[in-house]
C-alpha cells in the first residue's frame, strides 16, 4: 500500500483537531502551549505533504522553507510561553490559566 496526499492530510487533519480540542479544554498552561504546538506541527505537515505531492521537482522547496519558519516560530513561542509560565507561577504558585488575571490592570 503506498502513502498518499490523503494519508498525510487524515494525520494532519486529526493532529490539528487533537490540539484544537486541547486549547479549548485545557486550563493547565502548560498544556495549552503543548497543543499550540501540536497545530503548529500538524501545520507543517501539511506544507511539506503538499510540497512534496503537488510539486515533485526537487529543486522547489517552498514547502519546507515555510515549515522551517513555523518551526522557528514555534520555538519563540515556547521561550516565550514558558518564561510567561514561569513568571506567573511565581507569583501565584498555581498555573491554571483561569486563576490568572495579573495581566488586567
């Protein structure tokens, strides 16, 4: 059996909609940011089974330059996150996101 677009496209489609369901029912910071990250990756996926399946030449890369940019994204995203985290749990020694309103003024 050979794998396919469509194959790549489930995986990325169920990926996404793990993450999505994780953001929206998740209170734990931490996890939030580790489904954020699981989108960003489903994202990715995507790019590079397109790129790959619509544009076999292997010379044009365009699908992986952009996935290297979310990956990059993604990094900055969880330094980010994560000394956010890190800041309010020491403040608040919990880090359940609907506790936390210190960013109100």
């Amino acid at each position: 059996m050979e794998v396919t677009l469509n194959h790549y496209l489930v995986l990325s489609a169920v990926l996404f909609a793990i993450g999505v369901y994780g953001v929206l029912t998740r209170r734990n910071a931490i996890a939030l940011l580790m489904c954020i990250e699981l989108m960003l990756n489903a994202v990715n996926i995507n790019l590079v089974a397109m790129n790959r399946f619509l544009q076999p030449d292997w010379r044009i890369v365009t699908g992986q330059i952009f996935a290297g940019f979310i990956i990059v994204l993604a990094a900055a995203e969880a330094a980010v996150g994560f000394a956010l985290v890190i800041a309010i749990y020491r403040n608040l020694d919990r880090i359940n996101v609907d506790e936390v309103n210190i960013l109100k003024w």
